[in-house]
C-alpha cells in the first residue's frame, strides 16, 4: 500500500508521513505511479492530482487520511491499471508516426519542464507528433511507459545489446 501526498496539509508532511507509516498498513511515495495507491491532496489543481486523475488513482482529503490513521488502516483498492501499449488511450494527443521493433534501449539526458536534469535508460518504443506540434519519444522507463519531448532530450545514446553466449 503506497501514499503520496500533494499541497500544503494543516500538519507538516513530514507529520503526516511519520503518522501514515507509524499508525497503519501503507508506505509514503513521494511520487504518483501505477503503484500508488491514494493521493492525499489538500489542492486538487496540482500537477500530482492531476496525474492521479489521469491514471485512476484514488483521490482522498486530508480528512479521509486522519479516519484511516485513526482505523490503523487504508481500505485496500485497486491500483490504476498500466497501459497495455502506448497506442492505447493515455496519450490522445499524440500521434505515434515510428515503432521500433524490437524496442531500442537508449541512455538519455533529459531536461524537464521546471529545468532538472536527469539521466536514464528507456527501452525506446514509439515515436510521434502531439497536437501542440511537438515531437515525442516514448518507451518503459522502469516499468512505466512515459513520453519524451524531444526538444528537451540534452543526449540519447543508443546501448548496443549483447547476444548471449550458448552454452
């Protein structure tokens, strides 16, 4: 059972961290996943509540998290079910125009929107154009599908992979 939080609580998050994990069943996740089962959200205009509400995650208040700490437990629910392909469903505005088959993995250098760097392996799938005209990439990071503007790929290098040895 996974818990992520998003806006500013009546308690310190790091209170209602410390009461989520010390009084019931669940884990604190400073992100929103497919493995994360309710987002506490004390604003649901934020970036976190909004990608809870595109993936399914269950949604509660402040005042829902307090019940549970005091039951000792979350209700057990479902997680958001992952998408099965990227053609499917989650990404209406994109277009994917490439697949790759089989997919390519690539290291990539990424900038974000708020300008933080990142560095990780995709299995690179699809590739396409949004209805904004942009151009994206998309592949598992993890075991998540994600797309990639591709104005904001700093560097992508393609991992050669290695055939395994008989024995």
């Amino acid at each position: 059972m996974k818990v992520a939080i998003t806006g500013t609580l009546s308690i310190p998050r790091s209170e209602a961290i410390k009461l989520i994990e010390s009084h019931t069943d669940a884990k604190f996740s400073p992100h929103v996943t497919y493995d994360t089962n309710y987002l506490v959200a004390a604003r649901f205009d934020t970036k976190k509540a909004r990608r809870a509400a595109e993936i399914g995650v269950t949604v509660i208040s402040e005042h829902d998290m307090m019940e549970f700490v005091e039951q000792g437990a979350f209700p057990a629910n479902k997680l958001p079910e992952r998408p099965k392909h990227p053609h499917v469903s989650h990404f209406p505005d994109i277009t994917w125009t490439e697949t790759y088959e089989p997919e390519r993995i690539v290291l990539l250098e990424y900038q974000d929107a708020e300008g933080v760097v990142s560095q990780r392996y995709v299995a690179l799938s699809c590739k396409g154009i949004g209805s904004n005209g942009v151009e994206y990439i998309g592949g598992y990071d993890a075991e998540q599908f994600k797309t990639f503007r591709v104005d904001r790929i700093l560097r992508m290098e393609q991992i050669k992979r290695v055939a395994a040895m008989g024995a």
